[in-house]
C-alpha cells in the first residue's frame, strides 16, 4: 500500500487554502464589528439636527432686506486701569499727645476746617503761659534799658558822663530789644504747637481709613484718616511703550467703568514720563465728568485708537440665537439661507460679524412682527 507523501504540493495547498479561509472568516467578522460600532456611536447619522442644514427657507411675506457693506469703524486696544482722587491728603499727628476726641467717622463728608480730632494739651496751654510771662519780663527790662539809655543821652549832652558810659546803656537796650523778639517768638512756636492738638479737615471731601479712638495715643507722623475730594476723579491706567509714547496732555480719549456702566470722554492730564521695568508700561492719568456712585479704588478701563479697520455690521434684530450659536439669514433671490456667524463687537444697535458674512451679500432684518414671527416658526 502507497502512503500519501505529507510533503507533496497537493498537501501543501490543501494547508495553504485552509489557512487562508480562516484568515479571511477572521477579517470578515472584524470589519463587521467595527461597522456596528460605527453605527452605535451614531457616526452615520448627522450630529446636528437637520434644522439647522436646512439652507433654503421661503423669505416670509413682509420680512425687510438689508445689502451688507464693509464700513471703516475704529480700532481700540484697551487698557485697564484704577480710580484715584486727584487731591487726597493724609492726615497725620504732629505731636506725641493722648487723642482726647474723635468727631468723625469713615465716610463721613467734612468742610474745609471742620475739627477731626482733638489731642490732649494741658502741657502746650502751659509751655504758652511760660513763654507769655518771658515777654511780660523781657518788655520790662526793654523799658528800663530805654529809660536808662535815654538818660544817659541826657546826661552825655550835659557833660555829666563818659562815652563810655552811653555806649554801655545802647548796648544795654539793644539786649533788651532782642530779648523781646526772642520771647515774642517763643511764643509764637508755642501758638503754633498748641495748634497741633486740634486737627482739622484740609479741604472738603470724605474721609476713609480712619486709624484712631478715642484713648490712643498719637506720634509724630501716624497717619489718623485718608481724605479724598469726590469731585474731582481720575482714572489711572497702565499703557505699553508703544503706544504711550504718542499720547500727550490735553489729548481726548474715552474712558469707561464697568461696575456703573459708564462712558464718557477724558482729558489726559499727566503722562508719568518713566516706564515700569517689570511692565515697560507708563502711567497715564486722565480727568472727566464723575458719575454718581463712583468711589477710589474702582476699576477702569481707557480706549486707546489704533487707526480704523474693514468690518461688516448688522442690526442686533438680524441676530437669531439657537442655542449657543449665533445664526443669520442671507437672501437668494426668493429663498433665505439661515448661517452660523462668529460675533464681534457691539457699536450701538449693531453688531460687528466677525466670520459668516460676506460684503455685498442681502440678510433678513427681523423688525416687523410678521418676519418675525414666520422666524420663530421656522425654528
């Protein structure tokens, strides 16, 4: 009997035919998985809703059309920056003194004048009798000196007496003379410290930061309140090099505060002429009308031009919101597109498109009730 021979062709291919079925039973099963997976995680279906491809809609009835134009607008780079009083004074103690009484209180509005507090000074009412009973004894003496010296006169014309003599009783006077002024001023020096113990408002404004009560005791320069005048506000704003390097006292320029919602424009009173080595910025200072409610310490913003730019703007009523995106509607002939737009800057009632609009291109303006309520329809 013949055996078969393992190493034959005929065996050879049949292992070669085998092999190869079962790798392609095995690709087969693979791409069928992977294309049920596919499926499940939706890849074969649209991601956005159907609506939102709908390109051509009928323009309703009496909805208003609008040719785009690009129109040159301003460019602005902002920089932010702080409220500041233009005069704001702090108020120290001059002397080493009890605070006896304390007559206002953070916020408080005060007049030019009007006592702050009060300082203990019994020592300075007697350093100011002292120095007022030197000038008693020094005019005394002054008097006798001049009797003296006019007597000597007297006599010098007689005869009576030396030159000597006379010359001893000017002297004499003169002595008395400078002891007067020196006590005159004496207490002078002590009116003025005696001064000290009561301090007063420098101006008219607001006090903030109060730092004293009643019982403390005050040193040479403590600082007791901060005053500001909330008339006069400036907003104190940090500007790159560049761009500082062009601005100039008296120039206009718009400044905002976001808290009040308002603008208006400033006059730059001061550009501060040093740069800050760790910004390379310069302080610039502007001046304006102060709104009601504004307080130091808010923050600011300045506009600075940069020239002007192309830009395409639209009504803020072409504007329809589905979701968080914003969409447009572009007219072709008797059909509208509904489009995604990117946003920009809002100038008054209309609203810079940023990307999604052409120039030259017509959009549905939603300002009448009927365009739009066929829009809200479509939605």
């Amino acid at each position: 009997m013949i055996k078969p021979n393992p190493n034959s062709w005929s065996m050879r291919l049949f292992d070669l035919f085998r092999t190869g079925a079962l790798w392609l039973f095995v690709a087969v099963g693979a791409i069928a998985v992977a294309a049920m997976l596919l499926w499940a995680a939706g890849t074969f279906h649209p991601k956005v809703h159907r609506q939102l491809h709908d390109s051509m809609l009928p323009i309703p009835e009496h909805a208003q059309q609008l040719l785009i134009h690009a129109v040159s607008i301003p460019r602005y780079e902002t920089a932010v920056g702080t409220i500041q009083a233009v005069h704001e004074a702090a108020v120290a103690s001059k002397i080493l003194a009890r605070v006896e009484e304390v007559n206002v209180t953070a916020g408080q509005k005060v007049l030019a004048g009007e006592v702050l507090v009060k300082l203990q000074d019994q020592d300075l009412r007697a350093k100011l009798g002292q120095v007022d009973s030197n000038l008693v004894a020094a005019q005394a003496r002054q008097s006798q000196a001049e009797t003296e010296y006019l007597r000597a006169q007297g006599l010098l014309a007689q005869s009576a007496i030396s030159l000597s003599e006379k010359q001893a009783r000017e002297a004499d006077l003169r002595l008395a003379n400078a002891e007067v002024e020196r006590a005159t001023q004496a207490i002078a020096e002590a009116k003025i410290q005696l001064s000290f113990a009561t301090i007063a408002a420098p101006f008219d404004g607001v006090v903030v930061d109060k730092q004293v009560k009643a019982g403390d005791t005050a040193v040479p320069g403590q600082v007791l309140f901060r005053i500001y005048d909330p008339t006069q506000m400036q907003l104190v704003a940090q500007v790159r090099e560049s761009l500082a390097m062009s601005l100039r006292p008296g120039q206009k320029l718009t400044a905002s505060l976001d808290a009040l919602g308002y603008e208006t424009q400033a006059t730059i009173s001061e550009v501060v002429p040093q740069s800050n080595s760790a910004t390379h910025s310069f302080e610039v200072k502007v001046i304006g009308p102060v709104p009601e409610g504004i307080y130091s310490g808010m923050f600011g913003r300045l506009k600075l031009p940069l020239g002007t730019e192309e830009a395409i703007l639209v009504p803020k009523s072409a504007i329809t919101h589905i979701g968080q995106l914003s969409m447009i509607y572009v007219a072709h002939d008797n059909r509208m597109e509904r489009r995604n737009v990117q946003l920009g800057r809002e100038l008054g009632d209309q609203i810079q498109i940023l990307a999604g609009l052409r120039s030259g291109e017509t959009i549905i303006v939603r300002n009448s009730p009927e365009s739009g309520a066929s829009q809200r329809n479509s939605h």
